[in-house]
C-alpha cells in the first residue's frame, strides 16, 4: 500500500509582507511608528512641564488671595494685570529714558552685565590657574583675595565712582569685583584637585606645558569652572540691579528704583519678574554650554 506524500511549502520569509515577516519572526523588534514617538515626547514634555505650571498656579492663586483682604499693602496678581496692563503689552515701546519698554531696560542691564561678567570671566580663570598651578601664588594672593571678596559689592560703588567719575564705568567695576570670586575660585579648586596620576603620566609623556594645559589641565577643570561662570553670572545679575538703583539712567534697577519713588507697586512686580526670568535663562544658558563643553560631566 502506497500512501502519497504532501508536500507542504513553508512561507519564505523573505518574500513575505512586512507584517507577516513579524509574525515569522515574533522576537524581532517591531517598527515604531512616527505617531508612537511624538506621543512618548508629548507626554515627556508635559511630565517636565506640569509640576513648575501647577507650583506656579498655586502660589498665585495664594497670593491672590491674601492680597484680597482690606489689610493688604501689596496688589493682587490680578490688580497687577490691571494698573500695569501697558507695560505689560508694550515691552518693546520705544522711547527716551524711562519712557520705554521693559525689554530695553533689560537689554541695557544686559549690556552692563556683559562686559563686567566677560573682563570677570578673563580675570578670574587666569588668576585661578596661576593660584592652583603656584604655591607661591597661593601664599601670598589668597589671604588678600580672602579679604577682597567678602567687601559687599554695593560698598565698591562710592570707591569706583570716585575713580571713574561716570556712572556707567562704575557699575561694570561692580559687576566685576562682584563675580570674579568666584570664578576664581572654583578654577584653582579644580587645577589642585588634578589627581597627582595626571600629573605623573604627563612627566613620564613628557607633555609640554602647553599639551598640559589642553589635554589635561583644562579637561580636568572645565566643571569646577563652570561651577564658578554659573554663580558669577548670578551675582553679576544681582549686582547690576542692585548698582543702577544708585547710579540713574537705563536700567531694569533704576526702573525699579524710579517706580518706588512714584509709589507704583504693580510697576514693581511686573520688574520684578522681568528680572527673575532673565536670571533664570542666564544661569541656564551657562549651564548648556558647559554642559556641551563637558560632554556632560558638568552639574545642570
């Protein structure tokens, strides 16, 4: 008795449609599609987003509540929105002195902030290589920086006006001697906490002071500098507000200042929160580039 043979083709992979190929294959990873990814990156974005957004609802909706009652001396969020609706909308106004929009007070204390932060960024790296290169620097420049940096910055205002006879100069000096400390610092922390293996291995390569420099020396201290660039930026902020309440003319500070006299408290806190996000970006933005600088050892 014969009996006949099937035979029974099995499907070629190969030649099998894409979604058949998946099921061939059921450990292979499956395709993901565009609309997939855009929903994981929505979701991402809002997971960051919803904490600081409902943090920020709720301390308004507080104070606007305290600033409801008839014992209040400051205005409510929206009474704010109300007497400074003007400055509000117009930031870009253009004008003469005080008679413009905030964005050009910003952008003048930025300027300011600019050039004091840049001369203290210069100062301060160099300063602190030669301090954490020179023990014999270290001896005799730490004890007088010691002293320097703990002299309020506002206390240098009278002394550089004296000597600058202008207020514009002044006010770069302040930023400076307020910012470079430390940026100072933290640049000859990082050079003498160069472990003694680098040092060793450069000697043994015998790396010229330059090859040093570049390919130990500043890979090892580029996080404790940006460490120091990240406060000095604050500081520098800080400082310039503080100083145009002093020296007049355009500012985001003399704005605030001229405000206080004219008894406009809404004016204020519209300032007030100009000056807190521009803050805000100018640490964040020294905190990227270090970041990308450092490959990502850096501290965001």
């Amino acid at each position: 008795m014969v009996h006949s043979a099937r035979v029974v083709a099995l499907p070629n992979p190969k030649a099998a449609p894409p979604a058949q190929k998946a099921a061939l294959h059921p450990l292979a990873p499956k395709p993901v599609g565009v609309l997939s990814r855009a929903a994981r990156i929505g979701m991402s974005i809002v997971t960051q987003l919803a904490a600081p957004v409902l943090t920020i609802a709720f301390l308004l909706i507080l104070w606007q509540i305290l600033a409801s009652s008839s014992t209040s001396a400051l205005p409510s969020p929206l009474k704010v929105i109300d007497d400074s609706w003007e400055i509000i909308v117009n930031p870009f106004k253009v004008g003469n002195g005080l008679d413009q929009g905030l964005f050009w007070h910003v952008t003048a204390s930025l300027v300011r902030v600019g050039y004091g932060y840049t001369l203290a960024a210069i100062v301060g790296i160099g300063m602190g290589v030669l301090l954490g290169q020179s023990t014999l620097a270290m001896r005799g420049l730490d004890p007088v920086f010691q002293v320097l940096r703990t002299i309020p910055p506002l206390a240098w205002l009278p002394l550089s006006l004296a000597a600058f006879r202008d207020g514009q100069p002044s006010a770069i000096f302040v930023i400076f001697i307020t910012s470079v400390w430390p940026i100072l610092i933290n640049t000859s922390v990082g050079i003498r906490n160069i472990p003694r293996d680098y040092r060793n291995v450069a000697k043994v390569l015998r790396l010229s002071p330059i090859e040093f420099f570049t390919r130990i020396m500043v890979p090892a201290t580029v996080p404790h500098m940006f460490t120091g660039l990240r406060i000095g930026i604050g500081l520098s902020w800080l400082a310039i507000v503080a100083a145009e309440m002093l020296i007049g003319g355009v500012g985001i500070g003399f704005f605030i200042w001229d405000a206080w006299n004219s008894s406009l408290i809404s004016d204020i806190i519209v300032a007030l929160v100009y000056v807190g996000v521009v803050g805000f970006l100018l640490d964040r933005s020294i905190a990227a580039i270090g970041h990308l600088l450092t490959r990502g050892t850096a501290a965001q």
